[in-house]
C-alpha cells in the first residue's frame, strides 16, 4: 500500500479539525451549536469551504456520531477485557453499567447519539457501540442462557416490525463475527431484547436529561435493582 501523499496527510488532519470543532461545541454549547458557519469561523475558513468534506450539516453530524459512539466503544471494549468471554452474564451487566456511566459522564455527547431525531443511515445496530452491544447478546443467545417469552405470548400487533427487527438483528450480529441460527432468534426473544434495550434506555435517558422522579434519591441503586429485574425477566443467572 502506497504512502499518503503530503494533500491526502493534510486533508485528513483538516477533516479530524472539523469533527474535533464539532465534537467541542457540541459538549460546550450544545447541539443547536454546530453549524457549519460556527465551526468554519472557529477554524477560520469559509464555510463553503467546508462542503469539500461534506455535504450538509447532517452529513457532518452523522460522522460526528459515529465517532462518539466509537468512544463510547472503546471504553466498553476496555471494561470487558477484564471479562471473561465464557462470563456472557457478567459482560451483559458490564455493558449496561458501562453505558449508564458514560451517558452520564458524557450528556450532550449521549443527546447526540441516542435522543436526536435521526434520518440518515445511524442507527443503534450500524454504529461501533450497537456492534458490541448486540455481539455479547449473540453469544448470550448461542449459549442459551435466556429464557424468552413463548412467541405466542407477543402481542399480534407488534409482529411485522419484530419480524424487521430480527431480520436486522441477525444480520447485525453476524458482522460482528457471531453467527446465530435463526431458529434460536425467535420472535418472543427479538421480542426480549427489544423490552431490555428499552428500559435499559429509559432509565438512562431519565437521569441524564434530569427527569428522574424525586423521590428517588439514589439513582444507581435503583439502577441496580432495574439491572437485576432485567436479567432475571431474561432469564439470566447471575453468580
């Protein structure tokens, strides 16, 4: 593979300035903040200059995105190597408790990612931090450790956006490497993991955007009996 040359060096170090400018008025002003006038002025150059790197605004916020939830990917990637990988239950609660911390640490970046109309190609199954989410739920699935509901149980009216939802969840389970068959996949599983995700979310969202009831004045030990609920209603055996 050839070099790059001295223009592609210094075009890719102007493209990781834009995302960097984005990514500070992001955290600093808020999403409402990045504009491309606003960061073209930070960087001082012509905001039409900016089109040369992408194509709209939205463009340009959806590379944003994938670069947080790259981060939020590799803090989670790191909490799990100390995991074994046979521990699929105790590298589900890791994920959880690592996703909770980050949003929290971290609430422009989570309003960005997971609580912003979105209408290009992200979404939770295509980004890095999906990728690792719905793998652990993968082995979960190979190694049998849950417990759906009977696919009888599911509400009629909900099967023909759960049957989209498993087609895209084995697919994106098999890029990541884990190769589920689908009669393991059941709709009352799908069904399962899309109730987890759900209030796993809730609660998130509720803390880091202020919501929380409160009389509720411990959040993460609420958490923990939300956590401990989750993985029991799954089905999972945790030590």
């Amino acid at each position: 593979m050839s070099e790059p040359t001295r223009r592609e060096r210094a075009r890719a170090a102007t493209d990781r300035e834009i995302r960097q400018q984005a990514r500070t008025l992001l955290i600093n002003e808020g999403p409402e903040a990045v504009t491309l006038r606003a960061i073209a002025r930070q960087l001082g150059i012509t905001a039409p200059a900016l089109y040369r790197y992408y194509s709209s605004r939205e463009d340009l916020v959806h590379h944003v995105r994938m670069d947080i939830c790259a981060d939020l990917a590799d803090d989670l990637t790191a909490d799990l190597a100390g995991i074994p990988e046979s521990d699929t239950v105790q590298q589900v609660l890791t994920i959880c408790r690592g996703f909770r911390r980050w949003a929290l640490a971290h609430p422009r970046e989570f309003s960005m990612v997971f609580a912003t109309p979105r209408g290009g190609p992200d979404d939770l199954s295509a980004d890095p931090f999906g990728r690792i989410f719905l793998s652990v739920a993968g082995q979960v699935l190979i190694a049998k450790q849950i417990s759906p509901p009977p696919d009888d149980t599911v509400p009629p009216a909900m099967r023909p956006d759960l049957e989209a939802f498993r087609a895209d969840l084995l697919s994106t389970i098999a890029q990541t490497g884990v190769d589920v068959p689908g009669d393991i996949l059941s709709i009352g599983t799908t069904y399962m993991i899309l109730q987890f995700w759900v209030r796993l979310y809730g609660q998130v969202a509720l803390e880091v955007f202020g919501h929380f009831p409160m009389l509720i004045s411990n959040t993460e030990n609420f958490f923990e009996v939300m956590l401990a609920d989750l993985v029991a209603d799954a089905g999972l055996n945790v030590d």
